[in-house]
C-alpha cells in the first residue's frame, strides 16, 4: 500500500510543476501581449485622433476636444491644445472680436482696478463716518 501511494506521488508532483511552468509561461505570454498592445495603442491613438479631428473640420468644438484628448493621451496639458484648436475652427469676424476684446480688457484692467479701489476707499470711510454717528448718538443718551 506505501509503495502505491509512493508511485502516485510522482506524477502528482510533475504535474504540479508542469501547471506552476504553465501558469508562469502564460502570465509571461499574457505580460508581453499587453506590453506591445499598450506601445502599439500608445503610438496609433494620437495619429487617429489627429486624423479624426482633420476630418471633423466642421465644428471648432469638436475640433477644441478632440485636440485636448489627443493631448491627454499624447501626457500633455490639454488645455493649450484644446484653445488653439477652437480659435483655429472660429471665423475671421469672431477673432477680431475676441483680440478686441482681450485689448480692452488688458488696456482698461488697470483703470477698473484703480477704480475699484477708490470705491472701496470711499465705502470705508463713509461707514468710519456712519459709526461714529451712531456712538456720538449713544453718548448723548
């Protein structure tokens, strides 16, 4: 009866051993395959995306995110991507409006903060001025 199970004991542990190699063979296999997918995916996504947008020249939001996800994709910030393609999509009209609009806005910040300041300035003092009423009121009582 010991020699029997002795006997048995062989293959049992060939076979464990050929099911360890196998299952490490496979993880290997498997390793490997998703390496080279994720080089291959890493290298073609952004060339279909740029190919993509080209083709979706139609709308400039389509284009804006089409060019932040293929930034996204690239490791990118994308951001500057995604504006420079929707200024690229918008018409001549829409750009002139929106470099007058920048001037102003940079031209007169300054006058507006000044501004702002002299509001704050003139709404300090007049409630300086609106408390000491009040405490002159409440000393004559």
């Amino acid at each position: 009866m010991a020699s029997l199970d002795k006997a048995g004991a062989r293959p049992r542990k060939f076979l464990a051993r050929l099911a360890g190699w196998l299952r490490e063979a496979a993880g290997r296999i498997v390793r490997d395959l998703l390496v080279k997918g994720s080089e291959v995916l890493h290298r073609e996504v952004p060339a279909w995306l740029d190919k993509l947008a080209n083709s979706a020249s139609s709308s400039p939001s389509v284009q804006s995110g089409l060019a932040g996800l293929s930034a996204a994709i690239r490791g990118k910030h994308p951001l500057w991507p995604a504006v420079k393609a929707a200024v690229a999509g918008l018409s001549v009209k829409v750009k002139v409006l929106l470099v007058v609009g920048l001037a102003l806005v940079l031209l007169l910040g300054p006058v507006l903060l000044v501004l702002l300041l002299l509001f704050l300035i003139v709404v300090a003092v007049i409630r300086t001025m609106r408390v000491r009423r009040t405490e002159e009121l409440f000393t004559l009582w």
